[in-house]
C-alpha cells in the first residue's frame, strides 16, 4: 500500500504552476499585442484606400464632364459646317465624265463668285492653259481624296485630316492660315479651281517663291512640306505630255 504522503510530494507545486501560467499569459499578450498593430495598420491602409477611390471617383466624373462638353460643342460645330455647306454644294458629277471635274465652281471666268457653276476642264484652261492634263488630273484625284464628305469643298477639318494622312502634323493656327491663303471667295473653304491654284503656283519657282514671301514663317513653313508631299506624289504618276487645252 503506496504511503499518501509520496503522492503529495509528487505533485507538482503551486509556484511552479503560477510561474507557467504567467509565462503562458505573457505570449499571449504579446500575440494580442502584435494582432493590435495588425489591425491598426491595416485600418490605416483601408483609410488611405478609401481616399485614393474617391480621389479617382472625382477625377473620372469631372473628365466625363469635360468630355461631354467637348463632345456637345463639336457636334455643335459639325452641325453648322454641315448646314453651311449643304446650302452651298452642288451634286459632284459623276467622276469619269471628262468634260467636268464635278466639283462646284465659286468663281467665274473673271475670278467673280458665281454659285453653283460646274467646274470644267474648259474652265480650268482657260485660268491654266500651261498646265498638263496629268497634273490636273492628279490634281483632281488628291482633291478627292481630301474632299472625305464628297461635296466639292474641302473645309479646315478635312484640311488637317488629308495633311495628317500625309504625316504631316501641323497646328490648327498653320492648318487654318494654309486654308484662308487658299480660300479666294473667302467662303472658309477650298474648291477644286482655288485648289488647282495652289497647284499652278507650286509648280512654278518664281510664283511659289513670291507665295512664301507673303505668308507668315511658320505657314510658309507648311506650305513648303506640302509642296515637297506633292512633288514626291508626282514623281510617282506617269507624267502626260498633252495639255488641257489640247483635249478640249
């Protein structure tokens, strides 16, 4: 029969059992502790988090805003230019008819604005009777490409796209004075015979040197870079030795 007094000796003591239980509530509290700043910091990352969407929110809503408003004016402007031009363009003929150009004319065989005259290849003799068949004809194919809408007229828009296409980049200002240099009815547009204008003057040095020294530097500039896009178009084109005249 085992003695009672061995089995309380072997117990184990109070103290040893309060000094694991502190030791166990210290790690504790530092668990705690740790957790604590956890949850501060990622308080603190919410916070900012939150801040940073309704910086976005703001910024997003008011480029919306501008967007809209950008949007609303350019139709605004598209739509008068539409109503504008629509009062003035005249049905293109149709573009294999060699006794016509099919763009409407703004001017009479004295340079006076008459509206709604075809531009013919007879007219264009007359104001060009040196220049080639081909050179108006390429002409005619270029203004085409330019005239995006088909109305006969080339506006300050379609200007810039056609120059854009051509890589060459230029600002509204120089885009807007190469159009106004070209406009001679002043009408904020370009037809075919001012177009061919343009032509007869770029294709000879004297006239086109004389062209540059009237406009500003920065437009003469331009006007340079699209004689340069044109001459390399030429090169390209079969060159005919016949005249207008001589078709006529």
């Amino acid at each position: 029969m085992s003695d009672p007094l061995d089995a309380i000796d072997s117990m184990p003591s109070p103290a040893a059992e309060v000094t694991a239980l502190k030791q166990r509530m210290a790690v504790m509290e530092r668990e705690l502790s740790l957790r604590d700043e956890r949850i501060k910091s990622l308080e603190s990352d919410l916070r900012v988090a939150q801040y940073t969407i309704r910086q976005m929110e703001e910024e997003a809503a008011s480029n919306l805003k501008a967007a809209l408003e950008v949007t609303k004016e350019k139709k605004e402007k598209e739509k008068k230019s539409g109503a504008k031009k629509k009062g003035k363009a005249k049905r293109r003929r149709k573009k294999g008819d060699r006794s016509s150009t099919g763009s409407t004319a703004q001017h009479g065989q004295d340079g006076d604005q008459q509206e709604g005259e075809e531009i013919t290849y007879d007219m264009i003799a007359q104001h060009y009777p040196d220049m080639k068949l081909s050179t108006v004809l390429r002409a005619e194919r270029v203004f085409q490409q330019a005239d995006i809408d088909g109305n006969g007229l080339i506006d300050v828009t379609e200007l810039d796209k056609w120059l854009t296409k051509q890589d060459l980049i230029f600002s509204v200002n120089q885009v807007t004075a190469l159009l106004l240099d070209m406009d001679i009815n002043k009408d904020d547009s370009i037809d075919f015979l001012e177009y061919v204008g343009l032509i007869n003057d770029l294709e000879d040095p004297e006239r086109f040197k004389a062209k540059q020294q009237k406009l500003a530097p920065t437009t003469s500039v331009a006007l340079n870079s699209i004689r340069t896009t044109l001459r390399g178009d030429r090169a390209s084109t079969e060159e005919q030795s016949s005249s207008v005249c001589s078709l006529q």
